[in-house]
C-alpha cells in the first residue's frame, strides 16, 4: 500500500479538526458537500425522514442513492483543495459518529509507461479503499491533480494505456456504489475541462475553489497574525494591495498569503525587529501572486 498512496490517516484526526479551525470559509463548503454526502451515507436514515414526516418512501429517494460517491474540487493551486478535503472527511466521520480512512493517491500511479501498469496500479488503489470501508467505518479516497490520470479520452495524443486507465477509473468509480456510502472518492483538479467528461458527469458535487475575496484575505491577516493588533484599516489596506486590482487582475492564493507573503515578512523582522504593518507591505511588493493555471 505504500507504493501507492503518499498518506494513510486514520479518522477522527484531532489535528486535521484544529486545521479546519484555520480555514478560511470551511464550515460553507463542509456544509455544501456533507450535506450532498449524507444522502449517501445515510440512507436509512433518509428512508425513515421520509416514512416519518412524509408517511411514504419518496420513489426519487431510489434515485439518491443511484448517485455516485465522487466530489470534484477544482481551482488554481493554494486555494486550500487538499486541505478541505482532509478536514471534510475528519469532521463528517465525526459527526456520524463513525471512523474513517483516509489514502491520499500517490503520483506514483501514474506508472513508468509500462503496458497496463497504470490500470493495475488503479485498480489496486479501489481495492485498498474497498478493504478499508467497513459497517462502522468510511473509506475515502484523494486524487490530487486528478487530470493527469482521468483526462478526457477525446484527447488525440492520448495513449491507448492512458485510455485504458480511465476506463478503469471510470468502472472503479460505479462499482464504489455498491458500497453504499462506506466509501467516497475526493478528485482534485486545476483544470476541469482536462477530466474525462464521463468522470465529471459522475460527481454528485463538482466544487470551485477560487482565490480567496477581499474579505477574506482581511479574515487570514487578522486570524494568522493575531496579536499584531492591526487596525481595520491596516486590514484593509493588506486586502487591497494583495487583490486582483492592485495585480494584473490575479489575487492572491492563500498559500501565496500564509506560505510566502507571511512567511517572508517574518523572516525580513527576526530576530532583532518586531513585526510591522510597514514590513508586510513591503514584502507584498517583491512577493507576487502564484500564476493562474488554464
């Protein structure tokens, strides 16, 4: 299993809930996909809502639960994709009341180019997922940068065995059905229009992760850098100058924020200065934002 996934982690993850705490707008997107989610791993659950406030089985309940067990998440990259998804799957296992298994898909998968080595190797990937799901237990599954091995088959310079992978994610991904919510598979993509469209025809929610807004790029000054005691308008102005306007139409990513921007700002003041709202403005002029990936 090494060989295949970058991470296993068990869940409830007590560190994964304390990152969920710092993300900016997490608790909307939890909400929006385990919301979609809980149709799927609840279904008795929502047979018994419906029997009890409607006194009937609704016959589009069957129809639920036809639904695949596939999330998308898309946007440029240090927009906080792999980050949520850990977290959704920590706080939803936590609130079912349920463990949880989470496997990060390794690069690796992708093979060395050898004859079918990619369809085995996802093949043994699902077959991991299905081993770890359980009566008490949810497997899910993360596929970062998704399109590298589900682009779409109408590429004319695809591979015959890059096809054939995709044609196994694809039988993979229905046969996750017949777990009935014990597993769910997390995709993430820079560049949907790459992922096979039969893939992205599967997903019961495809999710944008955009560049955060200007509120929000006031929220991570104020959260990360509590403490500093920076004024509203200090906020602000950090806001503008690391927004689209002030950048040829790019804002900044978070990662580009918390990874560069701050990062860099502390390293200009230790140890011999305090930090300062000067220091930070000075940084975002040499540090510009990450490109956006088309």
């Amino acid at each position: 299993m090494a060989d295949i996934f970058d991470n296993a982690t068990e869940l409830p993850n007590a560190q994964l809930e304390e990152r969920a705490s710092n993300l900016i707008g997490f608790d909307e997107r939890f909400n929006r996909i385990f919301n979609n989610l809980k149709l799927l791993l609840d279904q008795e659950g929502i047979k018994k809502w419906s029997n009890e406030k409607h006194g009937v089985v609704f016959p589009a309940i069957k129809s639920l639960f036809d639904r695949h067990p596939l999330v998308i998440m898309e946007g440029d990259p240090g927009t906080g994709k792999t980050a949520s998804a850990e977290c959704i799957a920590n706080r939803a296992v936590k609130l079912l009341k349920k463990e949880g298994y989470f496997l990060k898909l390794s690069t690796r998968v992708r093979g060395e180019g050898m004859h079918g080595e990619m369809g085995k190797l996802v093949n043994d990937a699902f077959d991991a997922l299905k081993t770890q799901a359980g009566k008490k237990r949810i497997a899910f599954l993360f596929i970062d940068e998704a399109d590298a091995i589900a682009t779409t088959r109408g590429t004319l310079q695809m591979h015959q065995e890059e096809k054939s992978a995709v044609n196994t994610l694809i039988q993979k991904i229905d046969e996750v059905r017949q777990l009935e919510g014990r597993a769910i598979i997390f995709m993430s993509t820079n560049r949907l229009h790459f992922l096979d469209e039969a893939i992205v025809r599967r997903a019961a929610v495809v999710m944008r992760f955009d560049r955060p807004s200007h509120q929000e790029r006031k929220e991570l000054f104020s959260k990360d850098l509590e403490g500093l005691k920076l004024s509203a308008k200090e906020l602000n102005e950090l806001a503008e100058l690391t927004g689209a306007e002030k950048n040829n139409g790019l804002d900044y990513s978070f990662s580009d924020l918390r990874l560069k921007v701050i990062p860099e700002a502390i390293a200009r003041a230790y140890p011999d200065n305090a930090l300062t709202f000067d220091t930070l403005k000075e940084i975002i002029k040499i540090v510009k934002p990450s490109p956006e990936i088309k």
